[in-house]
C-alpha cells in the first residue's frame, strides 16, 4: 500500500496570491459601480484568506498578491493591501468561556530635530518619565481606562520598521499577548530583534538633525470594549475621530515633556514634532510621506535660494508623469512673467496610491511656502509649458 502523509500540502504561493488579487478586484469593481451595498461575501472571503496567510507567516504570498494587485487596479490594491495590513496589525485573543480580547499594534510617527541628532545610549534611561508617558494614553483618552498599554522602550527609524514584515508583526502581537495573559514571564524575541538599529550616517555635534522616529506600542482590551466602538451613522463618526483628534492634540502637548525626557539626557536640546497616531501601517506611511514632502520642500527652498527668489514671486503647476513602475508628481516651477519653467522638483508615487490625494497634499506643501499660486496641470509639453492647468483651490 502507498504510504500517504498527514501534512497537509500549502496550495502553490502564486495561486493564493492571485486569489487573494483577484478577490480583491471583484470588490474594487463592485465599490466602483456604487451599488451601494458592500460586498460582504467576497469580503469575508478575502479576510479570511488573508488572515490565514498572516497567522501562517506566508509573507510571500501577501507581498505578491499586492503585486499583482498593483499592476490590475489601484483601488483593488488599495482593499488589499488595507484588509493586509489590519489583519497584521491586529490579533484577537479568546478565551474558553471567557470574553474575546484583542490585542493591536499601534505606532506614534515624531520628528525630532536637535543639534547632534538622538544619542542611542542615551535613549529611555528616566525610568519615571517612561511610565509617565506610558500611563499617558489612557490618562489622556487615547485608550479605554479597562484596556492595557505596552511601549517598548525603544525609538525606531524607518530601516527597523521597513524590516518588521507582516507576519513578523504578528508574532510580535502573540508575544505581547503573551506577557500580558500567561502567569509565567513569556520570552519575546521576535519584539527583542525587531530593535535592529538604526540606520543611516552619525550625526555631526554641531549639526542640525531632523529625525524620523516610531514609538511602538501594543493595546489589550475586550473586543467588545465601547470605547473603541465608531457610530455607523456619518455625522456620529466624524464627532466621533474629531473627538479623538482633538485628545490627541492635547496629548502631544502633555506627553512631548516626557518623550524628551526618555529619548535624551538632556531634552532641552530636543524640539518634537507628532506625526498623528495610528495602527502600524497607517503611522509607518504617514511617516514616509511626510518625510517625502519634506524633502521636497527642502529641494524647492535650495532653488529659491539659489536663484534669489521670494517664494511670492514663483507659481507652481503639478502634473502626474506616468514612469511605468510608479507615478512622478512633477512641480514646475515659473517666474510670474511665464516663460519657460527655472526650476523642477519630484516625488515618487506609488501605482496603486490615491492620485488626487497626493496631488492636494503636494499641492497644500507648496502653498505653505508662500508661493504665488499653484496649478493642477493635466501634462507638461517638452518646453515644460504646463497644459490644461487650472489654478488649485485647497479643500
């Protein structure tokens, strides 16, 4: 008689993907159509998937999917890669006969500048401003007063998190949950590896540095917690994120003294910048994109400077540059006279992105410099004249 196998064989790596790329187009097609009711089915199809694939590791298989979705429809890689990055970011706990727990990875994007950049040595070594600040988030209603709060004592840059793949982040959810329910002290080494290093080029003493960071945290709590619980209905959800926007804002300003405090021995030298707070994913791009734009702004600026021009003396007009593998978001810059562009700045945009969001947000930076005007423009000819322009109007 054959000899048969109890292991079950994983179904090819680029037949999953395609499933979950082509479940996700189907429910991209259907939003486009605006038949008004979501399409729960295939939706419970694709998490289901997806979360399967997440708890197995198969990273593999989601970074392809995502591929595959990209190159299909924006919109359909958008659905993908958002059920991704939730199902990642988010581990639910249960218990026999007790009630379901959830357990979320949650990140707060600052910038910090400073004369000789952060010190590592000198991180989270004030152990009383490090409960503080960890006593903060629900102190100061960012987490329901029954839920339970970790922060790794740690300020990651961009190189750690880009290294912390999906299912990684899962795992370090298992372990946070872990230290959380189990009597005995669980060891965490996927969280304890995760604290890479950072990157990049020392920073000299007497420079000026402007810095990245992520702090890192994880958010217990039953499931059926109604703190966490958004109203359905369109005007009681936008009091309730406009609420939670505004604890946040008065959160940063009580919490900037102690993150100063846990990030340098001297925090006077630290000038703090937050970035808002969100799920893993939703804080990592935020960061990356306002890093972006601030390395646009900082081009545009060495032009002004270089040609000796008052930013109320230049007008911008933005088009999109199809490149094949991502989008380019050109500015054309021109004197107020017209004439040929005397200067040009770009930011990559990834295929599957929302274009018009980022067009008003590249839009929104140039106007903070004081231009003139900036102009939304349909393609630059070969002379850089910008065609089909009208004037943009902040939302």
């Amino acid at each position: 008689m054959p000899r048969t196998s109890n292991n079950t064989r994983e179904p090819d790596t680029n037949a999953q993907a395609q499933e979950m790329a082509d479940l996700a187009l189907e429910i991209a097609e259907r939003e486009d159509l605006e038949t008004g009711e979501p399409d729960t089915v295939r939706r419970d199809q694709l998490v289901l998937a997806v979360r399967k694939a997440v708890r197995k590791k198969r990273d593999e298989v989601l970074y392809e999917a995502i591929e595959l979705a990209r190159y299909t429809d924006p919109l359909a890689c958008r659905v993908l890669r958002g059920c991704i990055e939730e199902e990642a970011a988010t581990l639910r706990v249960g218990r026999e006969g007790g009630p379901e727990h959830e357990i979320d990875a949650f990140m707060v994007p600052l910038f910090v500048r400073s004369e000789g950049g952060l010190v590592a040595q000198e991180l989270f070594q004030d152990e009383a401003a490090f409960e503080a600040l960890v006593a903060s988030f629900q102190d100061g209603g960012l987490d329901s007063p029954h839920a339970r709060v970790i922060l790794l004592q740690h300020a990651f840059d961009l190189g750690e998190i880009d290294h912390i793949a999906y299912g990684t982040l899962h795992e370090m959810l298992r372990e946070a949950a872990a230290s959380l329910t189990e009597k005995k002290l669980q060891p965490a080494p996927t969280i304890a590896a995760s604290m890479r290093g950072w990157t990049g080029e020392p920073v000299a003493p007497d420079e000026t540095a402007l810095e990245l960071r992520f702090l890192l945290g994880f958010s217990f709590k039953r499931s059926d917690d109604a703190f966490y619980r958004i109203p359905k209905d369109e005007a009681g959800s936008d009091a309730y994120f406009t609420a939670r926007m505004d604890r946040y804002r008065d959160w940063t300003v009580a919490a900037a003294p102690l993150v100063a405090r846990c990030l340098a021995a001297d925090p006077a030298r630290l000038d703090l910048n937050f970035l808002y707070q969100d799920l893993f994913y939703g804080a990592k791009e935020q960061g990356v994109a306002e890093l972006a734009t601030l390395g646009v702004l900082a081009d545009i600026k060495g032009l002004l400077q270089a040609k000796d021009l008052a930013p109320d003396a230049v007008h911008a007009a933005v088009a999109p540059i199809d490149m094949g593998e991502h989008i380019l978001l050109r500015a054309n810059l021109y004197a107020l006279d017209g004439g040929q562009p005397w200067g040009s700045v770009e930011k990559p945009v990834d295929l599957a992105a929302d274009l018009v969001a980022e067009v008003d947000e590249l839009c929104d930076a140039l106007l903070s410099l004081g231009l003139e005007g900036v102009s939304i423009a349909v393609a630059f000819s070969d002379d850089g004249h910008a065609e089909g322009a009208e004037p943009y109007h902040p939302r």
